[in-house]
C-alpha cells in the first residue's frame, strides 16, 4: 500500500531515480575510474566536450571532472549516510534513556539536547573540524555532532507514550531488565518516525560536508564536491563550468534525497491516518 | 559600503578621461607629464595592526608603512650598487668592516614638525633595528654602538667585521627610522605609534577605520619639496581576491597589487580596456617556492630519495600550469634575478621519473604490493593559492614515484606552529623571500642551531658542517668579490645535498588603471614611498 502511493507520486519518483543514480555512481566510480581521480589527466582548463576521453573537461591542475564528479559522489554518499546513521543510533540511545528512565536522567539528557539544539549544526561542525583537523572521520563526527538532536527528541516522544503499553508492563512483569526492555522491547516500536528523519538528515550532511570542503576543511586527500566547486571559484570569471558542473550535481542530489523523504513520509502518513 | 563618498564621482570624472586616454597611441601617453593632486586608491588584502616597518620588516606592513616611515636608502633600477639615497645621502664603510658611515639629511622634519637627526638613526638601529625586528636580528647581530659626532653623521659600529656589501644591501628593507621623542618612553612594542605611524615620509598616516580603509594624506612639508604628488592614498580593505578584480572593473580603485587579482583572471583582466598589468616592481622581493624537509625522518635524511624527489617534480608543468607563467624555473637557493649572487653552476635536477625510481630502489625503498614506496605527511602553506595548489601537484608527482604523500591543511597559525615548533612534517612547501642578499633570509633556511618556532628557518632537523662554516664564513668576509665566491660555492652544496627543493621563484602582479603613473619605477615599488606616483586625468 505504501509502496503503491510512494510509487504514484511523481516528485519521489523523481526523487528515487535522481538517489539511484547517484549510487550507481558511487558504486562504479572506482570501476570507471580507476585512477586516483586527483592525478593529472590531461591539459589543465580543457573546456567540457571538446576531448571526449575527458568529456567534462579538466580543471586548473588538470584533473578529470567526470572522474571527480564519481568520486565525489562516493565522498558525498559516505558521508550523508555515515553522519546520518551516526546522528540516529546516537540520538535514539539517548533519546530512549531520557524517555525510559525519565527523571532526573530525562532532565538532564534533555537539558543537554537543548544546549546542542540551540547552537547551529554548521557553526559546531566547522568548531569541530577546525580543532579536530580535517579528515573524513572528523568530518562525520562533526556532521553527526549536530544532527543527533532531532533523532533525540522523537525518540523521546515515541517512547514516552509506548511505555505506558500493555506489552511493557507485561515485559517488566516477567522480570526483564529494564534495560533489555527499553533496547528489544520499546526502541523497535519507537524507531520508524526516527527513520521518516534520516533522509533529511542525510540531505543536510551532504551539504554541510560540501560547505567545510569549500571552506578548505575538508579531507584534501580526497575529492569532493564541495572542494571542486572551492577549486573552480579562482577561475570563476574564465572557466565558470569548473564550479557549475559539481555545484548542479550537489543541487541534484539534495533535490532528489528531499524528495524521496518527501514521498516516504507522504505514503506513510497517508497508511497511518487510514489504520 | 559607506566608503568614501567622494571616491566614486571623482574616478567616474577621471574615467571619462581615461576612456579618451586609451583613444592615443601608446608613445604619446608614455608622454604625459606627472601632475599633481588626486586621490589614489588601492586594495589592501591584509589588515596588519602593528604598521611599525622597523619592528616588522615585512611586505604586508611595508605596503602601508613605507610611505609615512622612510629607510635610509631605497631601492633602485639605474642607481650605484642597486640603491637611491632616502634618509641618509652617502655610506661609506671602513676598510676593516668594523664601521659605517652615514651622512644624513639635512632639513628633514618628523610630521610631528620635530628636526630629524642622528639620534633617531642611534635609536632606531640600537633599540628596535637589532634587538626587536624579525630580519635586523640577523644582519646587525654584531653592531656594537652608533656614535653620532654631529646632528647629521652617524657611525656604525660593529664588534665583529661586518661586509659593507650586506649592509647596503640591506638598507631598503631594514633600515626604517623611528622619531626618538616619540619611542623613547615606555615599551616600544606597545607604543601607539605602531598602529598610526609617525615618520619623515612623503605621506601622513590620517587614519584606520579597520575592516574599512586606511587613509594617507600629503605631507607638505616633505624633504623633496617638489613631492608628493598625490594628495591622498586610501587602501580599500578587499579580502576576498575575487573582489579586487571586480572592485578594478567597477573602477572603485586604481591599483591592485601583490597579485590580489588572481592570476586565472589576468589573461582576461588584460583585455579590459583601461587596466594595465604591470609585473615589474617585484624584482627584490623575490618569492622562491620551495619544499621543506624533515630530515628526522629516515627516508629523508637518505640525499637520494631527496634527489628522487627533485627528479620526480616537473618545474615546467609548475610554472607553466600552477603559475600561468608568471614565475620562473630554480635551480638553486639564489633565484635567477639575482645577478650580483646567482650562479647557475649547480646540480640541475631535470624531471625524470625514471631517474626518480632508479633513485629510490637504489636507496633501499622498493614498491610494496600496492606500487608504494613508504608514506609521508605534506604540509602545504596556506598562505597563497600557489602554495596549495603545488601541494596538490607534487602529491601526484610523488604518487608517480611510488611515494605516498598525505596532505595536511592548516590555517596560518596552525601551519607554522606545525612545521617550525611542533616539526610535526615530513614534507611542507613553504614561499620564503629573498631579499637581494642571501644573508638577510635565505641562509637561515638550511643554517642548523637556530632555537625552535623561529618561522621560515631551518626547522627540519639539517645539519651540514661543511655548509654551516661557508655561511659562517662568508658573514665575515668584507671583500665583495670574495663574499660573492662564497655564496656562490653555497649554492652549489645546496643544490648537491638538497637539504630543502627550490621549484620556481617568482614576483607578483599588479593591475592598474591607465591614469595612474609613475608605477614599478623601481625593484621594491610596491614597496617604496610612492612620492613620485601620480593620478592622470
């Protein structure tokens, strides 16, 4: 049923198709590409379809852009889906504990959220990586650092009405640790409306992966999208294209990761107000 | 930006007359004569806040400063042994090098309207030249006492023999003269005349609206009667190099030095009608780009792999490519530029990969399964897009060569307590600065014993006795031709041993507009005091 609606909306369709490509990209980047694809290709600033073993062109060092626009989109995906899955296992523990031991513990897990919620995801990212020293594990880290949030409070939410069930008590009645029972027995129950959060929150890591880039703070031993677009501005008024073409594909894949979101949360919305 | 309301309508009415001006030939501009009066405006890419020239003798505060703090002499295209006189009107050095004599100006006021005198030059080379300035540390480490026998003599003098040749060589850069009645109380560094300058210059300091301008005015009284030409130079604060270019194009300033308009651009800036590039006015402050080298790590200390690396880098693609030409191939420590010091009897290192390889199996470091040698840590500086951009480079032309190099980005501050405090590199490409003589900034970057955290120095661990007691010796050595021998012979252990890799050397790139004149009329223009500048109509 849900699979039914999702598929009749033409934005998630669109949506799905644009995320397909991407993964298909990434996954075939290392096939294609073989070569390290910050190595010297071809004659710097080579304009986009006038040699066709480098169709999109090379920028100033001359680096192939299609071959950065597949890895990129490898940089680009590991990080969106790795800050995305760091953010939601981490604010769902936290976001059970508060709403399973409430409390004290509720207050103070929740005072802390607040903290992390009141300053912007970007500013702490950038905090992070600047202390931390650009590479790609810092960069995830500081992504997840400010998106873990949002994942916290619906948890929250969510378990703070499944543990007033029947099956709860029923759970604590046989004697189950209540730690076995907030993990096997509550979280399961609360996560599908955390997961409704993931793709948004994917869609943002990309871009905040893509504005440390530019800014210089990302891992400059890999490409990304960000760090082309970053390359290209020194060359903005001569060879606009070295900027435009990883900038359209960030758009793309922004678009299209929002879109299915969009269309997941539409379908299931829809099966919930009818059940 | 509420900047200035008059600077608009006054360059829109110069500009009409600069449109006629590109009209002419190009032989009756030249032919125009100066005039006076007009506002010149700038772009300043950096905002320094210590605008002291004899504390920090450095481009950054020279672009501002020199204008209003005068050197004894100045640098010069036609002029005897490369110099014009400033401050002092002749030098003379004693056959011993234990002395120099100077003949000062006479009727030169201070802009206080205070009598400039042979105290201020005492003052000036005993409390800051040799104790507090980054470069006079080095060059007048042995002056002694200054005597001053009457209000316009002063008389260096040195505990050890000093070479004459150095000393003139370095009264451009080093040799600003601070007001005595104005340093002589409390500390020196917190003077507040090191944020609104106070000299004998054809310009007043007016103000700093900071994140805004700086604004000099015409000093009336200057020694030169006939001088400044202009009446004011304003430096528009334009961090961002994109913003220079288009800030030329709008006409909302005249002149953009230090290569703030980046060199992708110029090719099409040059077309602009109205804007000139001018690429002269750098020739001594000359930017060598060069790669450092931890010599504590094993693989380096190896002179083979580090000539590998020599061979692996090709100086072509990086003048030609990272560069766009402005910028010339090295051979050595000393650029090409330099005529009185340059030898090109050195080792070349041409570029062959294949030497490379042969270089590195020989030295005991063959590929791995995976086609790698060993790995290092590459600290580019990020002080220019040049600098970062050649980081990318020679991780690829490492990559060649089986070396895996893992770049590391840094923001200023964290770079160089990275590479000349914590040594935390194994390879860092860093732009040191050679200022006309090799003893005022380059021996020092592969001299050993200097204490750590001293930047741009040799913070790699080198040690070469047969190329510490040359340097020694020829800061010594009074007789030109012999000092020259000396350096000479330095440049070839240096490019022998490698104890660093010089890639290319280049100056920077100015654009103007065709009304200004009088520009890069000498080797440290940019730099200079502008007097002679003027604005066309």
């Amino acid at each position: 049923m849900t699979l039914r609606r999702f598929l009749h909306s033409p934005e998630a369709l669109a949506g799905a198709a644009i995320v397909s490509a991407l993964a298909v990209m990434a996954l075939v980047a290392p096939l294609l590409f073989p070569a390290d694809p910050l190595s010297i290709a071809g004659r710097p600033l080579t304009p986009p379809f006038q040699d066709w073993s480098l169709p999109l062109g090379t920028d100033r060092l001359g680096r192939d852009v299609l071959a950065g626009l597949f890895h990129g989109a490898r940089t680009s995906l590991a990080v969106g889906l790795a800050a995305a899955s760091a953010a939601i296992v981490a604010g769902s523990l936290v976001g059970t504990a508060a709403g399973f031991a409430s409390g004290l513990t509720d207050d103070v897990l929740m005072r802390i959220t607040d903290a992390f919620q009141t300053v912007p995801g970007f500013l702490l990212a950038l905090a992070f990586v600047s202390v931390a020293g650009p590479s790609l594990a810092t960069v995830v880290g500081a992504i997840a650092l400010g998106a873990w949030t949002g994942p916290a409070r619906i948890a929250r939410a969510e378990i703070l009405s499944i543990r007033e069930r029947d099956f709860v008590a029923g759970a604590r009645i046989v004697g189950m640790h209540p730690v076995e029972i907030a993990l096997r027995e509550v979280l399961p129950n609360a996560l599908p409306p955390v997961l409704a959060l993931s793709s948004v929150i994917v869609a943002g890591a990309i871009l905040i992966e893509a504005s440390l880039s530019f800014l210089g703070l990302g891992d400059p031993n890999r490409v990304t999208w960000g760090g082309m677009i970053a390359e290209g501005r020194a060359v903005l008024r001569s060879a606009p294209f070295l900027s435009i073409i990883p900038g359209i594909a960030l758009v793309l894949s922004v678009l299209g990761v929002y879109l299915v979101s969009e269309g997941v949360v539409e379908a299931s919305a829809t099966r919930r107000s009818l059940s | 930006m509420p900047l200035l309301p008059l600077s608009r309508r006054s360059l829109l009415s110069g500009s009409a007359a600069l449109l006629a001006s590109t009209a002419l030939p190009a032989h009756l501009r030249a032919q125009e004569t100066p005039k006076k009066g007009g506002r010149l405006i700038v772009a300043a890419d950096s905002e320094p806040r210590n605008l002291n020239p004899a504390m920090v003798a450095s481009n950054g505060v020279f672009f501002v400063a020199s204008k209003v703090v005068e050197p004894l002499a100045e640098a010069s295209f036609d002029g005897a042994d490369g110099l014009v006189p400033r401050l002092a009107t002749s030098w003379e050095g004693s056959d011993d090098g234990l002395s120099v004599t100077f003949r000062l100006r006479e009727g030169v006021t201070w802009h206080d309207g205070k009598p400039f005198t042979s105290a201020d030059v005492a003052f000036s080379a005993l409390n800051v030249w040799k104790p507090l300035q980054n470069l006079g540390r080095v060059v007048f480490k042995d002056l002694e006492s200054v005597d001053t026998p009457d209000e316009h003599t002063a008389v260096f003098r040195f505990s050890k023999p000093t070479p004459f040749q150095l000393i003139r060589n370095a009264l451009p850069p080093l040799t600003s003269v601070l007001p005595k009645h104005v340093y002589e109380q409390g500390e020196i560094a917190d003077n507040p005349a090191n944020t609104a300058p106070i000299g004998t210059g054809p310009f007043r300091f007016a103000e700093h609206k900071p994140g805004e301008y700086y604004r000099l005015e015409r000093n009336a009284s200057y020694w030169d009667k006939d001088l400044p030409l202009l009446d004011e130079i304003v430096y528009r604060v334009l961090p961002d190099r994109a913003a220079a270019a288009g800030a030329l194009e709008a006409e909302e300033i005249h002149l953009a030095a230090f290569s703030a308009v980046p060199l992708a651009d110029l090719a099409r800036i040059a077309e602009v009608p109205g804007l000139k590039v001018v690429s002269r006015g750098y020739e001594d402050l000359t930017y060598q780009l060069v790669v450092e080298i931890n010599h504590r790590r094993k693989e380096l200390a190896d002179r083979k792999v580090r000539q590998a690396i020599a061979h692996a880098i090709d100086r072509k693609f990086v003048v030609d490519t990272i560069f766009l030409g402005y910028a010339t191939a090295s051979t050595g420590p000393v650029p090409l530029n330099s005529k009185t010091f340059y030898t090109d009897e050195v080792p070349l290192y041409a570029f062959d990969p294949a030497r490379a390889d042969a270089l590195l199996e020989e030295a005991g470091y063959p590929r791995g399964g995976d086609g790698k040698r060993f790995s290092l840590k590459l600290l580019p500086a990020p002080y220019f897009n040049e600098t970062r951009q050649f980081g990318d480079y020679l991780r690829q032309a490492l990559a060649v060569v089986g070396i895996d190099a893992e770049i590391v980005n840094n923001d200023a501050a964290a770079h160089q307590k990275a590479v000349y405090t914590d040594h935390a590199f194994d390879l860092a490409v860093a732009p040191p600065v050679f200022r006309v003589d090799p003893a005022i900034s380059t021996t020092i970057l592969v001299q050993s014993g200097l204490p750590d955290g001293v930047p741009f120095s040799n913070q790699g661990g080198y040690r070469n006795e047969a190329i510490d007691a040359l340097i020694a010796k020829a800061s010594e050595t009074i007789d030109p031709e012999a000092r020259i021998a000396l350096y000479r012979e330095f440049q070839k252990l240096v490019a022998e041993d490698l104890p660093l890799i010089n890639v290319a050397e280049w100056g920077f790139v100015s654009v103007a507009h065709e009304s200004v004149g009088n520009i890069a009329n000498n080797p440290r223009w940019v730099v200079s005091n502008w007097a002679d500048t003027w604005l066309g109509a």
